[in-house]
C-alpha cells in the first residue's frame, strides 16, 4: 500500500496591506541610492513593490540652503505591520549610510511612509497619512504618477496636486524603469 506523505510547506503571510512610500535624496548620487532603497525593500518577503513612479528633481525643501533633492515615490504590498514597515524603511537607510544630522538637511536616502491602506496613525514617530504630504508637490507630483485617485484626507491626489505648487521641479525619468537594471 503507497504511503500517504504530507508535506508542510512555510505559511506565508498574504500581502493584504497597500502602502506609499516617499522616496528622496540630495548627497552622493541619489538615483542609485534610492535604486537601492527598491531593491533591499523588495528582497523583503513581506514587501512586494507594485509601483514606481517617474523620478524627478526637486528644489530644497525647509532647509533651502542645500542641493537640490531627487524624489519618486512607490506602491508596495506588504504583510508587514506599519510599525514594521517603517523599521524596513529605516533600517534601508542606514544600510545606505543615512545620517541624521539636521531636521530638513541633507542626506544620501530618506524613505518615508505616506500612506497604509486607509489608516489614521498618529503615534510616536509614526504619523499616517504622512503630515503635510498633501501640501508637498515633491511628493504629490511622484505619487499622482502611481496613485492619482489615493484619497489623502478625503481627497484623490490628483485633486492636492490642483493647489501644490510644483515651480522648479523637473521630471528626470521618461518612464518607472529609472530604477531596474539595464539589460544590455
């Protein structure tokens, strides 16, 4: 008589939750950076990057005595907590050598989350939807690329991206592949 075997295989948790993330930087070559940002993400298997939006280049922001900035901003899925996904999006920056110096100041990779599913989160260090994004054009612009009609305080992006003032800030990437290795 055949044996009957039964192979367990490792539960994976689904990845139920949507989520944006900003994504910027003005120190050493920030493209490659924020490249980098994708791929260490990605390689998370609770992290699925859906998205990416075109990059562009972005006048300072608070602190304008600085480099311009380069920003873009994704979609993932992730069967990640949003406690958790924010430690994803740190750690990343110190893998790419992030250094907290100054409120607004320079810096080699900055990730933040924008937004988790439709959550309202205002605790210590974590703020969701992401304060004053709606106010932002660095991020507005990136993000109406990927999620135009993600309401944002009761409002589709798209609709924000009416009233942000987007003067000096220039599309750098034709298209989402600015990211992906080139294959040649």
């Amino acid at each position: 008589m055949p044996r009957c075997v039964l192979t367990i295989l490792p539960s994976h948790k689904p990845l139920s939750h949507f989520a944006t993330l900003g994504l910027g930087g003005n120190i050493g070559d920030p493209p490659v950076n924020m490249a980098s940002a994708l791929k260490i993400l990605g390689s998370n298997s609770g992290i699925e990057i859906v998205a990416v939006s075109r990059l562009y280049r972005t006048p300072p922001w608070g602190n304008v005595d600085q480099d311009w900035f380069y920003n873009s901003c994704a979609s993932v899925n992730t069967s990640l907590s949003a406690h958790q996904l924010l430690d994803a999006c740190l750690a990343t920056e110190v893998k790419l050598k992030r250094v907290r110096k100054k409120r607004w100041g320079p810096r080699t990779i900055d990730i933040d989350v924008l937004t988790y599913d439709s959550a309202s989160i205002h605790e210590d260090g974590l703020s969701i939807p992401h304060p004053h994004m709606h106010e932002r054009a660095f991020v507005l612009l990136p993000l109406n690329d990927i999620a135009a009609s993600l309401k944002i305080r009761s409002l589709p992006v798209s609709q924000w991206m009416q009233s942000a003032d987007s003067a000096g800030i220039e599309c750098v990437s034709e298209d989402d592949g600015w990211w992906k290795p080139t294959s040649d």
